[in-house]
C-alpha cells in the first residue's frame, strides 16, 4: 500500500493494499477503496464511501462529503463510485440525503472538473460530463450519455441512455434516450445523437427506430399519450419500445423540440 506520509487516512478505512494514496490526501471515516484506485495530491474522500478499483480521483476533488441539503440530519447516508473512473480536479460528489439512501456513480465515467453531483444523484456507466456542469439532488442518468460544459440540470430530473445534453444548457425536464438538447437552450430537444448511437454499437435498423420514434414523438403533431400509442402500435421490441417507456414514464414532462 503507497500512502503517501503527509496523508491522513482514518483507522475505519479499508484500503486495498494496491491502491495509492498521494500527499496531502485525507480518508475519513469509514471508506473503501479498491485494487489500483490512486487519490492524487489534496483530494478528500470522507463518509460511507466506496471507490470501486482502478480509478483516478484529482487534486481538490470532494467525493462523499455530507450533502448541501438543509434536512440532512447527519444520518448514515452513501456515496458509491463504481471502477474505472476518473474524477478530475476539484469534482464535488455528496452523498445521500435522507438515511441509508446513496449516490451512485457507475463504471467508466468520466467526470471532467468542477462538476457537481447532489445527493441521491443515479449516474450509469461510461457517462462523460464536461467541466463546470451541475447535477442537482436526486437526478438521474442513463447509460453513455454525454453532458457538455456548463448545463445545469434541475432536482429529479431524468436524462435517457445515449442522450447527449449540449454545453451551457439548462435543463429542467425529462430528455429522452437517444436525443440531444439545444446549446445555451432550455429545455430544447433539437433532435438524435447519431454519432452516439453509432459508436455504441446500435445497428442501422436499430437506429431507424429510433428516428421513427422521435418523429412520432416531435415531428407528427399527437399529444404525449396518443404518441405512446403510436410507437407501440408501430414496434413491439427494440429501442423505440426503450424510447416509448422512458416518455410514458415521465414524471416531470418532457423537453420540447425546437
């Protein structure tokens, strides 16, 4: 174990002896820290928090501190991050608000610096969010989304698998899987991540029904309800079902086309 000796690292830590522990780094309370997982120089890790194995945290990145929420009541509350994810500079990550509720970041993310993630936050795998963009408490986002520079994201909302969110924007609605938001816009679907669905694999015919779904959706003139009808009507498997139920499941609303 490479714990650096100007660390402090609380005797409740369990700290996986391949990992590594740089100057000036502080572990409180009763931490987890797996197999090839590195804390750089004057990073913080405190509270129920778990680190999954080989990832990367930053100098000035804050990863289970207590949450800014006036009702927290200094409850046992979580923070998980998953393996193989990098945590740059100055990254604030809080953990649950209410007792035993978490804040999950899963594998492969890429959270880029001075990002923010409240309380209760549900990040999937591979999720890349650009510098300086804020996630409020209990939001959620599917797998391999892509959120640019500066968006800030309003409390429960929920963002779509492989949606993309463009930079500056704000968002306090539902985006749909497979779908991009306006940048500097707000609340403005302005139409499919294309280059994201191709790189995760999605076949042509799978994307096909994906644009079907969307046009249904944005592009035919039916309100929410009868565009749900619709699609299922149209497709009984693949991902314009995906896409139908994420908007049949909203609770906020959606984002509107622009």
């Amino acid at each position: 174990m490479a714990i650096h000796p100007t660390a402090v690292v609380d005797v409740q830590a369990e700290i996986h002896p391949d990992a590594e522990i740089g100057p000036y780094a502080v572990v409180e309370g009763k931490v987890t820290i797996g197999t090839g997982t590195r804390l750089y120089d004057h990073t913080c890790v405190s509270g129920w928090t778990t680190i999954g194995e080989n990832c990367r945290i930053y100098p000035f990145a804050a990863v289970g501190h207590e949450p800014q929420d006036l009702a927290y009541d200094g409850s046992e509350t979580y923070c998980r991050v998953g393996d193989n994810c990098r945590i740059r500079e100055g990254v604030t990550i809080h953990r649950g608000t209410s007792e035993g509720t978490m804040t999950e970041i899963g594998d492969g993310c890429f959270l880029m610096g001075f990002s923010h993630y409240a309380h209760n936050v549900k990040l999937g795998q591979r999720v890349i969010v650009v510098n300086g963009s804020l996630l409020a408490g209990y939001v959620e986002v599917g797998d391999g989304v892509f959120i640019s520079g500066n968006c800030g994201v309003h409390q429960f909302v929920k963002i779509g698998r492989l949606a993309m969110l463009g930079g500056g924007g704000g968002i306090s609605k539902d985006v749909p899987p497979f779908c991009t938001t306006r940048t500097t816009g707000f609340n403005e679907v302005v139409g499919l991540n294309v280059v994201g669905m191709r790189r995760a694999g999605m076949t042509p015919e799978e994307r096909k029904q994906v644009k079907a779904a969307y046009r249904i959706l944005y592009r035919s003139g039916l309100n929410v309800t009868q565009a749900v009808e619709q699609i299922r009507a149209s497709f009984d498997s693949g991902p314009a079902l995906e896409f139908c139920d994420f908007v049949a499941g909203s609770e906020r609303g959606l984002c509107g086309s622009g």
